[in-house]
C-alpha cells in the first residue's frame, strides 16, 4: 500500500462565545482548523485534523500546519501509512520540530490503518473494550460568581469533572476564586485549577497555600523547572500541560518530580503515534493522566478519546471535548460525543469519523496524482 494523494482542506470554527484564560490575558473566538485526507493505491482513505487554540496559546497556527504539509508531502507520497514509525521518522527528518504539523498526517494514518485491519483504533492502541471515558468541562476565567454559574450549567450536562481556569495579577481574586469554586461545586464533582502558566512561582506558592483546597492544579507557572520548584512546596497535586511537547520533556518532568500527572495532547506532541509512547511511559511512571486534542472538531476529540479509553483506568482522568465550544459541526452526528458526562470511541474500522462530501468546502492544497 502506498500514499497516492494528500488533500488538504482549511475551515474557520467560530466558538459559540468567546473564551478566556490564563487570567484572562488569552482570549479566543474563532479557530483556524486544517483538516487533511490521505488516499491510497489501494482505495482506502484515512483522515486527520489539526486545530491549534489560537495562535498565542502555543508555539503553533493555523496557517503554519498547512505550510508544513507542504514541505511534507513530497516526501511522503509513496510511503506505506500503515508503517507509522517509519511515517513519523520521515517526517521529523523532513521538518526537524513543528509537532503540530505532523499530528493530523499520522492521525490520517492511524485511521487507514484501521480500516485495513478490520480495527477501530481503541483496539489498536491497546484497549481491551471502547471504554467510556469521563468528559470534563472547561470553566473560562471570570469572577467566582460568573465561574460557579458555568459549573452548575455543566453540571445539568451531565459533567461531573471540570477545568477551571484561574490565574492573573489579582492573587485574592484567584484564592476567592478558589475558595467559592471548591464551596459551591456540586458533591461528588471533581475540580482541576488550570493556571495555564499565569503565575509567577512565589504566586504560586502564595495562593496555594493560602487556600484550603487540595485539587489538581495544573501548570502554575511558564517553564518545567518553575513548575517543579512550586510543586515542591505546595501539597496540591500538579498536573503539566504546555511546557511538554517531546517524550524528553515528559521524561525531564520525571526526573525532576514535577509533577504528579500530565495532559497528553497529540496536536501538541505529534500525533496519536507520539502521544501513545508518552501515555505508556506516563503509566510506568504512575502518572494519571487527561488525554485530549488542543482544539479542533469532533474528528479530532474522538481521536483523543480512543487513546483515552485504551489507557487503564487508574491512569486516566478526564477528557476536554472541543467541540462542544464551536459554532460549527463538519462531522453532525459522528464520533466521540457526550453522553451524561462520558465518551465512548466509535467501534467502526479505524477512527470512526469521515467529513461528508461538502462539508468542508474546496481543497486549499492536493499534492500527488
């Protein structure tokens, strides 16, 4: 089997409302998404999606996906997708860096893959059965009040985990935040704090130790090493998210006891290829983990959500479904959905999500025949 053609499509997402975080510094209201196909000689097609938050949230655009594709493609076309390693290592030769390019072209791979063995890819990442996995919501920065307010519509959603984003200049109305959230959030219900690398460390150590709240807190600070110095002084779990994007990121955050449990986002580490060697050494490690895309459509979170469901169930946390934050849906009615607070993968061959014919307008880009 060899790639034959790669077919690039571009789509705006406008988000229902905007959204902020990081203390509210970080604003959005539309997502830039690159959706791709790759086809074969053998009929079968598979599909990715790439869909960075923004373009401040991390070193990573929309615009800047489709460029490296086509640096890509060439070396590419010819190549047997279901040889994934080797996918991924003529791609990091190709374009040293830029994870976030490459995500949606193993994605796509992943999926014909899939579909040749008769698989969905729960299965073929390792799962023994399409586990439902906990879906979280995503709390934007405001006052406690207007935060509480968004918990409790979740929460009639069905969610019972929940991200709240924290974080600023004003450290009391972080610790009110705090405190309002861990008073009035429903019983039974689970927070993480989400500084989204807002604090300075003595920030950190300040507010988290001034609260009464022993939930996750998840990247206080910018860097690996800030981070490690707070978790060294606070009692509060810490989860890592955007200072890992390489396995030797995630391996230096071991070694320095950064951290207790990370977010494995393969737009953000390479793809699901990647992301699965940095979910099994986070499961040697003891890490408990929240396994989601940085952004994107339906496509993308069940891509996510079959990595999240084959990961045991000691190791895994919840999972963020972008696409309940868009005003747009190229998929209606397909993939990983919430249901009551839980996903479920589909148990079709491969990622089990295909965009329908014009949904998602006309080709930016086709490179081969």
């Amino acid at each position: 089997m060899k790639i034959t053609r790669i077919t690039v499509y571009q789509l705006d997402m406008p988000l229902t409302e905007p959204y902020c975080l990081s203390g509210g510094r970080l604003k959005f209201e539309k997502l830039d998404s690159t959706f791709v196909r790759i086809d074969t000689d053998e009929g079968i097609s598979g599909w990715g999606e790439g869909c960075p938050w923004g373009h401040t949230y991390l070193p990573a655009h929309g615009p800047g996906i489709r460029a490296g594709i086509e640096t890509l493609a060439p070396a590419l076309i010819g190549l047997d997708p279901r040889s994934l390693d080797h996918v991924n290592r003529v791609m990091d030769v190709q374009l040293p860096g830029h994870p976030y390019v490459k995500s949606p072209i193993d994605m796509a791979c992943w999926d014909i893959l899939g579909k040749t063995t008769g698989l969905p890819l729960w299965q073929l990442l390792g799962g023994p059965v399409a586990a439902p996995v906990l879906v979280n919501s995503s709390v934007s920065t405001g006052s406690p009040e207007e935060m509480l307010s968004q918990i409790t519509s979740a929460a009639q959603k069905g969610y019972t985990v929940h991200s709240a984003k924290i974080g600023g200049t004003d450290t009391g109305l972080d610790i009110d935040r705090i405190e309002a959230i861990s008073e009035g959030i429903p019983k039974g219900h689970k927070v993480t704090f989400d500084v989204n690398r807002a604090w300075q460390p003595a920030v950190a150590v300040e507010v988290l130790n001034s609260v009464r709240a022993r939930d996750w807190v998840e990247q206080p600070c910018e860097t690996l090493d800030q981070c490690a110095h707070v978790a060294a002084r606070v009692t509060n779990p810490v989860m890592l998210d955007e200072c890992l994007h390489t396995f030797s990121d995630h391996l230096q955050a071991w070694k320095h006891g950064a951290c207790e449990g990370v977010k494995v986002k393969p737009n953000r580490v390479g793809g699901l290829t990647k992301a699965r060697q940095i979910r099994d050494f986070g499961v040697c490690a003891g890490w408990q983990m929240h396994i989601e895309d940085v952004g994107g459509s339906a496509l993308s979170d069940t891509a996510a959500i079959h990595l999240a469901a084959s990961t045991p169930e000691a190791n895994r946390l919840a999972s963020w479904l972008c696409h309940y934050h868009l005003d747009v849906d190229p998929v209606p009615g397909q993939g990983a959905r919430n249901n009551h607070g839980v996903a479920v993968p589909p148990s079709q061959p491969g990622l089990g999500v295909t965009p329908e014919d014009g949904t998602l307008g006309d080709p930016v880009a086709v490179y081969g025949g």
